[in-house]
C-alpha cells in the first residue's frame, strides 16, 4: 500500500482488499457496482465524516512499469451512503503512476517477490537519475525522459 500525504493507495485485489479493515473494505466497495469493470487502484483517505473514496482504471496496469490513468472516479462515504464528487477520463498528456510496487500486498498473484524486488530495484535507479519531480507524473515529460534515459543507459524499458 502507498501513502502519499493523508491518502492511501492499494491494487483493487482481492489478497491487497483483504489486507484492510472491513470498515475500509465496505466503503471502497460501495459503489464499485456503478462500473462494469473493476478499477486497477483505489485510493482512500478518512475524513471528518466518513472516507474520500478513489477508483482509477488504467491503460496496462499489468504490462507497463508505469502505467497511465484512463479515467477516475471520485466519491464521499459516510456509512453506507455515497455521493460521486467527480468523473475523469484522460485521453493526452494523462497521469501515470509510479512505483507500482508499491501499491501491492505481499501474495498478491500477479506480482511474485521477485518481480517486486525487481521494480524496487528500478524505481530507486530511475530516481538517482533526478527526473524532474514537477513533471514526472504526466504521460509526455516521463515518456520524452525515458526516451534521454534510455540513449544514455538503456533506460525506461
């Protein structure tokens, strides 16, 4: 799981469902049933009143190193209850995730311990080679990046 500020980001997996509260699984799980395919990664952060519930569905969650986000969805729990605060689909320029690994449970069936140990590995390279921290998380800068990167060291591949 991967917390960035107040907020938590984990795989829409079964094994990484499992590993949270039932209180936190109940309200991921609120209203997953207004979308025909299950989203790659959740995000949840608890508010005065309840939870700040994210969907995010991506391009190649299981092929690409950093896969980039499609389309989000936005929700405010509070007990059994929800309302959709917002709906995004990217098309250019569209964020992208990074250190997937991150977002895993151990266990997880996709992913084995050295696959994990693998992406660790290459996240922390990436990161000695100081992207800029700005732009790293959209789609254009990270893909013209990797394209410097890989012509100087075999790079983002």
């Amino acid at each position: 799981m991967k917390k960035v500020g107040n907020r938590f980001y984990i795989h829409f997996d079964p094994i990484a469902m499992g590993s949270l509260s039932d209180e936190r699984q109940a309200a991921i799980h609120c209203a997953i049933d207004l979308y025909p395919d299950a989203p790659d990664v959740v995000s949840f952060e608890l508010t005065k009143t309840g939870y700040h519930i994210g969907y995010a569905w991506c391009d190649d969650w299981q092929g690409k190193h950093e896969p980039a986000i499609m389309r989000t969805a936005s929700f405010e729990v509070v007990g059994n209850t929800y309302k959709q605060k917002a709906f995004t689909t990217y098309k250019v320029n569209r964020p992208i995730y990074h250190g997937k690994h991150f977002f895993v449970v151990g266990g997880q069936s996709e992913y084995n311990q050295f696959d994990v140990d693998a992406e660790k590995k290459r996240y922390e390279a990436y990161k000695a080679l100081k992207p800029n921290p700005l732009k790293m998380g959209r789609e254009n800068y990270w893909n013209d990046w990797c394209h410097l990167v890989f012509e100087k060291s075999g790079g983002c591949s």
